[in-house]
C-alpha cells in the first residue's frame, strides 16, 4: 500500500520545493530541538541529493566521518520513495553492514522515534546469506556436531508439513546463528550450482519467504553491493526464464560506501570452477537405470576433470595471495579443450536421459544447467583473452575464478545509462576531492560530486603513532599494546596477514581475541561492542563499522594496505600507464583513510590509532601523511 509523504503538497510548489521546505525544517529545527546537532556539512548533501533526484544524476557525496549522512541521503531517500511509488534502494558494502544500518539505535531507528514516522525498511541479503533446504538435508546425514542441530530446531515446523506456508514467517538468515562457524555455515547455505527454479521446496525456502517480503517494501529496500551486482548481472537471464529479477524496480539507489562497488561489479561477474563440485554433481546422476553410455561420458568428465586440476596445481606460481597466478602450460589448456568436448557428449547424452526420467528431474535441470555454465567458463580461460583467472579457496574448496576485466562498459549499459538518481555516499571517494579515480574505474562519465570535512576536533580526540619496527616485530609491537586492555580493532591488510599475525600470537593470548572468521561477523562484532573480548581482528571492517564512544578507543593499522600482487590487480596495473600511480596510491590512501575513519564516530569519541610501519613501508610515510588528520608521532 503507497505511503503518504511526509509533508503536504500543494498545488502552487513542486514535490522538489516542497521536499526542500520539508528537510529544512527537520534539519534545522525538528531534530536539533530532539539533541540533534545541526550541522552544516549534513544539510548542503541533504540538498545536494534533492538536486540529483531532481536532475536524475549521479552524485558523488563525499562527507567526513560525523557529517550525519545517513539522515542526509533517508530523509529525501524515503520522499522520493514514497513521492514515486517505488522503493529507494540502499546497498551497503557487505552483509555486515546491513545489520548495522538497521539496528536499534541507528540512524533509522533514530529518525522514526524523533520524527514520528514509520519507515518501511526491509534488508534483502544475498543468496549465499541464506540456508538451503536442500544442502541442509545433505549435510544432516554426515554432520554430527552441535551447530546442525542448532539448525534443525530453528526450522519452523510448518516447512516440511503440509498446507499453507502464508503464516511462516521468514527463516533462515545468516546472522540467525551467530554461533554457527563461516566454514560450517558454508556446507548447508545457498551456493551458485542449486537451481532453485526447478526445487521442490522452493516454496517453503527462507530464502523465497524473505524475497517475497522485501519486494512489498514502500521505502527502503537494504541489501549489499554484491546482491545488487548479482541482480544486475541475472536480471535478463532470470526474466527469459520466466522468473522475478532478484530485487524489484527502485526510485533511486544510495551506494553507501560507494568506492567498493566496483570489487562487488567485478565479483557478481566472475565464472567459478571448483575442484570437486563436479564430481559430485554427477556422482548424483549415476542412478540406476541409466544408459551405459551416458555412465561412461560421465566418468569420462570427472576424470578428464581430475587431469585438468592436476594440471592446474602444477601450473600455479606459488605466493601467500589468496589468488593463486596460473601460469597456462600447453597441457593445461589441451585438458580444457578436451573438457569441453566432454560435456558436449555428456549433454547430448542427457538429452535421451530427459526421456528415459530414471533421473529426478530437479538433479538433471541442476546438471544441465551447471554443465552449461562449466563449458562457457572453460571457453573463456582457454581462449587467453582480456579475461582475468586465478585460482583461490572459495567455500572450503579450490577454485578456478575466471572474470571478464571490461565491467565498466556492463555497468554503463546496465546501471549508469538508465537515467536513475544514484548517490555514492562515503567518507573516502576522492583522493585530494579529486572524483577521478572512481568515475574512471566505473566508466562513469557525467556526475556532479561534492566534499566537505568532518566536523570534529580531531587535535582534540586523537591521537596517530607510527612504529617504525621489521616486519618480524610487529605481533610483539601489538601484544605490547594490547596489555593496557583498551577496546582495539586490528585492521590487515588480507586474510593470509591475518593468520599469519595469529598463528605468532601465543596461544593463551590468542584466547582473548576474536579473528574474523571463527564465527559469524556480525556476531563477533557484537560481542566486541559489548565488551565480551577486547580484541577483534578483521580484514575486512576497513569500512563501515561503527562503534562509538567507549565500544572502540583505538585503531591498529597493522600493514599499509596496498593492493595484493595477485591477477586481478595485475591485471589492473597491466592497464595502467602509471600503475603505481593510478592504482597502487589512491587504492592505498583510500583504503587507509577508511581504517583510520573507524575510530571517531561521534562527538564523544577519543582514541588513538598506530600504524605499524616496516623498512619498507617506512619509506611511504611522505605518500600518506598528508592525509592523516592530525600530525602523528613518530615511535
């Protein structure tokens, strides 16, 4: 049902005046008169915003940490909504941050209770966010241990009972077992091979539940850059198929922490191959009854596949990246081309198996469609074109990643180029109010943009240390400041710095730190909040995570976060003229300026950040000093 606006229209002013009369009076009256302050910063990108709804542009709002941009970019984000019919859509950079955006005390709870309103907001996480019936029934046969069980009981009783499923309401979430481990949660949640299309459960899924409940939000619509990107990328495939687009038509679209869309872009559009998903795959095909030659072509396939990862492993330059360079011998790409003869006999098999039905229609439609997918990704590796391949872990397995490098012209054609209002809203787009850097990363030609400072004091909340130490001192550098007990946040610079900073740290000390990854994230972090450890670890709260006053008091920036040497920003540096200056620097500066952004949060916020700096990042003092907000120390 269509909300009414929160002001009256009348027939002598435009929606857009009336907008504008409307959020001054909240900005400069309603919410200071409630203890909010008024700060100046937050009501130019408030207005800023109602000009690109009003021109249909794309805005680059860049705002300090503190300017109050969330109430900038809600209040004309619920109008428009509402004023249009259609949900506003805000993607945050990942899951966690969702959570955060919609908790009790947030900015949103905030407005409701000061303003009386009764925003309509739902969160439509991404698929893999999600429990699937079907894998949890799988992994209910093997898995003996406390966490499936957790899962079971949480079902609804309903589910799996015959009947109307209208008075279930949505299960099945991420966040709704903290306890459960990222590896664990990674055998029962959603992956890219289920096809939900053609699953008999697809209607008693939590996953459908939730997706039928946010598509009838009337303001705001919450979800991830990577689930938007992942809508983008299927939204046509999925409509020739007769199914819904994963998210529904918005008004307008708020990217908060706007400099990551192009990572989730280029993520939604990779293809994956695993080492071990076909084999079981088919394994789920070898019924009885099957034909002897399709049993043969698929015996064939599987250990075709085999040599291929043989290969693979053989041709891989070793380096602690999570992404793994493949150098492609000439035995690695004749075992490509023999696979995708395989499948192409294999499918031509299970064309006849279609009629024979010995196999269950669900696991050949998943086979099919998988196979598919499988031979497209091998035509794109074998074909040594301007794609980008490594291969990493991905859900506990190696996996070959394959992805197109031209995504800038995919996001023109299917983002930038629909006349849509979108607002990248962030502390760091810039480097030095220069929007160069991110409009030429994501093909964005024509955008208005704006910067203004935070409005906080930092000479008077914070203080910055930089510890010129070896590499082999920092743990003990970090173990020295931690005795003092203060609420710390230890930022690396990837996931394999992490575990190697945790397996030097003793283990009775490690007992009092959480590393991201042990549990579910948004879990940890509340748990950190509340003062249940003192400690977290994380690779990738760079951005985001809010925490304020005693719940963070200090900031460890372990390593400078330059880019990894891997083929994705290999790649990016191949394509460069200048690829420390255009990709390695401003990648750097922005990302470091999001970690030292975690610390002050509000006007009660004080604390300290240290930066641990090596012989060789020493050396980078002068490309980054210009950018901390206060004169730091030298250790």
């Amino acid at each position: 049902m269509r909300k009414s606006l929160p002001f009256v229209l009348s027939k002598d002013r435009s929606f857009f005046e009336s907008l504008g009369d409307w959020m001054g009076d909240v900005l400069y009256d309603e919410l200071p008169e409630k203890g909010f302050e008024c700060r100046d910063e937050q009501i130019f990108m408030a207005y800023q915003i109602e000009q690109a709804l009003k021109e249909k542009n794309v805005l680059f709002a860049e705002a300090g940490v503190g300017t109050g941009k969330t109430i900038a970019y809600l209040l004309p984000a619920v109008s428009y909504a509402r004023y249009t019919g259609k949900p506003a859509l805000i993607a945050c950079a990942d899951e966690t941050l969702i959570d955060q955006l919609v908790k009790e005390g947030g900015d949103i709870y905030k407005l409701q209770k000061t303003l009386g309103l009764v925003i309509d907001v739902r969160l439509a996480k991404s698929r893999d966010q999600y429990l699937c019936l079907k894998r949890f029934e799988e992994a209910e046969k093997v898995e003996t241990d406390e966490w499936i069980d957790d899962i079971a009981f949480s079902i609804p009783d309903g589910v799996y009972a015959q009947g109307s499923m209208i008075a279930i309401q949505p299960y099945g979430e991420r966040s709704d077992y903290p306890t459960v481990s990222d590896e664990d949660w990674q055998k029962v949640n959603y992956n890219s091979i289920m096809q939900c299309s053609v699953c008999d459960l697809r209607n008693r899924c939590g996953q459908t539940l939730h997706r039928a409940h946010y598509r009838k939000s009337t303001d705001l619509i919450i979800c991830s850059q990577d689930f938007l990107m992942e809508h983008l990328a299927t939204k046509e495939s999925r409509e020739r198929e007769g199914q819904l687009a994963l998210l529904p038509e918005v008004s307008m679209m708020v990217l908060d922490e706007g400099h990551l869309l192009e990572y989730a872009a280029q993520k939604a559009m990779t293809y994956k191959v695993q080492a071990t998903t076909i084999v079981r795959l088919l394994e789920r095909l070898m019924v009885d009854g099957v034909r002897e030659r399709t049993l043969y072509a698929m015996e064939k396939l599987q250990d075709d596949h085999e040599l291929f990862f043989d290969q693979l492993r053989d041709d891989l330059v070793v380096s602690k990246e999570e992404r793994k360079r493949i150098n492609k011998s000439n035995a690695l790409l004749k075992y490509g081309k023999q696979l995708i003869d395989d499948v192409e006999t294999l499918l031509e098999e299970l064309v006849f198996e279609s009629e024979m039905y010995m196999i269950p229609e669900y696991e050949l439609n998943m086979a099919e469609e998988y196979l598919e997918q499988y031979e497209a990704s091998l035509r794109i590796f074998i074909a040594q074109g301007d794609a980008v391949d490594w291969l990493e872990e991905t859900d506990g397995e190696e996996t070959l990643v394959i992805m197109p490098r031209l995504i800038t012209e995919v996001l023109a054609e299917k983002l930038f180029s629909k006349k849509l209002p979108i607002v990248f809203s962030s502390a760091t787009l810039s480097v030095n109010k220069d929007f160069s850097y991110i409009a030429y990363s994501l093909g964005i030609r024509n955008y208005q943009s704006f910067s203004v400072p935070s409005p906080f004091d930092y000479e008077e909340v914070m203080r910055i240390y930089l510890h010129e130490l070896s590499q082999k001192d920092k743990t003990s550098r970090v173990q020295q400041l931690l005795r003092d007990g203060e609420k710390t946040l230890i930022l690396f610079k990837s996931k394999q710095a992490m575990l190697d900073f945790k397996a030097e740290l003793p283990l009775m000390e490690r007992m009092y730190v959480a590393f991201e990854g042990d549990r579910e994230l948004s879990g940890i972090v509340r748990d950190f909040q509340e003062g249940t450890v003192k400690t977290l670890c994380s690779y990738h709260l760079w951005e985001g995570l809010d925490l304020p006053e005693e719940a963070l008091t200090r900031v460890i920036i372990y390593d400078l976060p330059f880019p990894p040497h891997d083929p994705l920003f290999d790649a990016k540096r191949t394509f460069a003229e200048n690829p420390y200056e255009e990709v390695e620097l401003p990648f750097m500066q922005l990302r470091l300026q999001q970690g030292m952004g975690r610390l002050i949060r509000t006007s009660n916020d004080h604390g300290d950040i240290h930066i641990l700096l090596n012989e060789e990042e020493a050396k980078q003092r002068e490309t980054f000093e210009n950018i901390l907000a206060v004169t730091p120390e030298i250790k």
